[in-house]
C-alpha cells in the first residue's frame, strides 16, 4: 500500500510546525496558549477541504473531534486515534523547518551564525534518516514533530481513505487536543462524544512501537514545621527542619532513583526541595509500574512520617499524596485485542514489533480512565523537546500508513470473528 500522499503530509506538517503551541502551566484557560486555538481551527479547516464533514472544534474543552463514516455493512466497532495539539516548554516562537532531501547522514550545521550543530555523534540514530527528506528547526526553536507528525499523519490517512472509497473500512475518529506536555489536555477529553471502545495516541516513537503500559503517578507534597532557636541555646529546643527533611529522603530505598532505574523499575524523585530550620517543604513523586508496589511505595512514605512525627508532642510533618495518574496496562491486559490488532498490523507490513512500557505517562492515562483503553504507538520522530528535535516525510508517511492498516486489519479481523475468541487472545 504505497498510495499515502506523502508531499501533502508534509506540507501539513511545515505549516502546523511554524505555529507557536507551546503550554502554558501558568494560565488556567483551555487551552494555555492561543496558537493551540489557532493551531486547532487550521485542522478542523484543513479536514473540511478533505471532505470530512463530521468536524468541529470544542472551546469548552479545546478538542477537534472528526469522524470518518464507516463505508462497511459490517457490525465494527469504531476505532480512534489521537495526537496532541501543544508543544513542550522550550522557544517555539518563529520555528523555520528546514528541509534537507535525501540526507546523506553527515552533521547538519543548523545555524551557522551561532554554531548550532546537528551531530551524529550526539545523536546517532540520525543515521536511520539516511535518503530520506529529513526536517529540522533552525537550532534556534524546537522543530514541533511531537506532535505535529502525529497530527499530519491522522489527516493523511484520511486522505487516503477518502481517495480510496473502495477501500472497506468501518467508523474511525479522530482527536486533536490540547496540552498534554502540561499534562493537563486529556483530563477534558470528551469520552462519551468519542465513542470508541479503545484508541491509539501517535506520540513519540519509532516504527513498530507500541507502548501498552505507563506508569502509576502520585505526587507527593510534604510540609515541616520546625523550631528555630539560638544554636547556642538549641538543647533539647530547637527542631530542624532541614534534618527532618533530609530524614525522610534518606528513610527512602537508596538505590530506587530514576538514575539507576529502567525498564520496569519504579521510583521515588525528590523534584524541589525548600528549606530553613523553621521551614520545609518537599516535593517527591513516585512511580511505579505494578500497582501494588506502586501502593507500597506510598505506604512506606507514610511510615516514615508516621515515625518521625511519633518522637514529638505534636506532629511536625504534614503529608498530602496527589494521584496523578493510573498505569493503562491493567485495563489494556483486560483487552489484549487492542495490543494484538497492532501487531498483527506490524507482522503485515514487516515492520519489527518493538512492545515496551513507557516510563512516563501519556494522555492515554486520562483517556484509559474514562473508559477508552489507550496505548501509545509512535509518530516518526527523534530527538524531542530541543532544538535538535527531527522528523522524516517518510517516517511521518509510515505513520499515516501505519493507521490505514490497523483500519483495514480491523475489518478482517471483525469480519472474521469469534469475538469473545478474538478479543481475549493472546498474542
């Protein structure tokens, strides 16, 4: 299947990437940042000169949601896909892509005025883009592919099904929405509109990714009140803050950090730290892949409060846990269907499955809890988040292809089906 229009994928994706759609934590409106607005109506425009005409733009919760009709008699369930409109918190202001065909897998000088160097010593896995039509920033901005690639993708897989009418498929939806890097966007996601059973997000990622699980998130906010007295009259007086506070961190298992964690290890990060002897305060957040030792992190947390606090009078630390958000694998194991149409889709089209949990989270977590399990694939991209952010037309046209093939596996597969066979077998 060679049909996606990659020269219109690319187009999408120069014009998307040179609006500024960096979040904003700072601002409570939805969304944070004008240029997600502007960003957002370019899409549902864009979707209407495809001839997608189930399209609109929600300001009450800055999503785009579009529907391509199913043109099948058969019973599927609609499928959705999903990509987000905002950009991290880096300078996306006045973003220049820079295209260099065929590249030949040198260093990229990226701005020779201020010497800002592309280098596949850096990054080598640059060398994977060789031949292909690589995009890049001019050094000076973040490039946007995460994830303008996504959402460049999506509409070129409509295209091509809107061009292909022959081509059998059922319902499919799409959605674009807002700050996800803030992790704030999904919270609004409007599940009950979307109607699908499951959907996959096109965040970052290489071909033949799917990320089936995140971690469990909780954050953790502690508060010490101390005594400050005269350090020459401090006996038996004062209470200090500062060592209560590093008390509790040293209390926690030494070597459960992210820096000597991977994989599916968890962790506890002690992300700010504020102190006198009067006063403390402590931010720790704590991840885990299994709920239960995700649990049992929290526990040992509160007994090591508990404890301290038990040598005073009265307590000195107070301990507020924040869920943030829950691992997607529980229920994406519950449906194995979800992860197996996938791979089925990557055996199909020889592209080496690569199944991983991501040690982070993903608007899928937001999504997943509202009834809607979502796992993350891939959108093409590398190096995200900075100046040296890239992306290939071909590998954001290997995306688009990527989801016309899960449509199309989808019809065979329900077309075929034992349902209660097909939706709990393992893969």
């Amino acid at each position: 299947m060679d049909e996606i229009d990659s020269e219109y994928i690319e187009s999408l994706f120069i014009k998307y990437a040179k609006v500024n759609t960096r979040s904003d934590p700072k601002t409570q409106t939805v969304p944070t940042s004008l240029g997600q607005v502007k960003l957002a109506k370019m899409i549902v425009d864009d979707l209407k000169k495809l001839g997608i005409t189930d399209v609109e733009y929600e300001p009450s919760n800055g999503y785009v949601i579009a529907t391509l009709p199913s043109n099948s008699d058969k019973d599927l369930a609609p499928i959705g896909f999903i990509a987000h409109l905002d950009t991290a918190d880096y300078s996306a202001e006045n973003v220049k892509p820079q295209i260099h065909p065929d590249y030949n897998g040198d260093d990229i000088v990226l701005n020779k005025k201020q010497g800002i160097v592309l280098s596949t010593q850096q990054f080598p896995n640059l060398k994977k883009f060789i031949g292909q039509r690589l995009i890049t920033s001019d050094g000076t901005t973040l490039l946007g592919a995460d994830d303008k690639a996504g959402i460049a993708a999506i509409l070129g897989a409509f295209k091509f099904f809107l061009h292909h009418p022959d081509v059998e498929h059922g319902t499919v939806r799409a959605g674009f929405g807002p700050d996800e890097e803030i992790g704030r966007g999904a919270k609004q996601f409007p599940a009950e509109k979307f109607g699908t059973e499951f959907a996959y997000t096109l965040d970052n990622g290489q071909p033949g990714q799917i990320e089936p699980e995140t971690f469990n998130a909780s954050q953790a906010e502690i508060s010490i009140d101390g005594t400050s007295v005269h350090p020459g009259n401090a006996y038996g007086l004062m209470v200090n803050a500062i060592s209560l506070a590093n008390e509790i961190i040293n209390g926690l298992p030494e070597d459960e950090v992210p820096e000597k964690s991977r994989d599916r290890q968890g962790f506890f990060l002690v992300t700010d730290f504020n102190a006198t002897i009067s006063k403390a305060d402590l931010t720790i957040i704590i991840r885990d892949f299994d709920t239960d030792k995700f649990r049992e992190r929290e526990h040992l947390l509160q007994k090591i409060v508990d404890r301290i606090n038990a040598r005073f009078d009265q307590p000195r630390i107070e301990l507020n846990v924040t869920e943030q958000y829950q691992n997607i694998g529980d229920a994406i194991r519950k449906n194995p269907y979800i992860v197996n149409l996938v791979l089925d889709t990557y055996k199909r089209l020889g592209i080496k499955p690569n199944v991983s949990p991501f040690r982070g989270g993903t608007d899928g977590d937001f999504i997943t809890a509202k009834g809607i399990p979502t796992p993350n694939l891939f959108n093409g991209g590398d190096n995200f988040h900075g100046p040296y952010e890239c992306v290939s037309t071909e590998a954001m046209a290997e995306v688009a292809k990527v989801v016309v093939e899960i449509v199309r596996e989808h019809v065979a597969q329900y077309g075929n089906r034992d349902e209660s066979a097909l939706r709990n077998r393992v893969h």
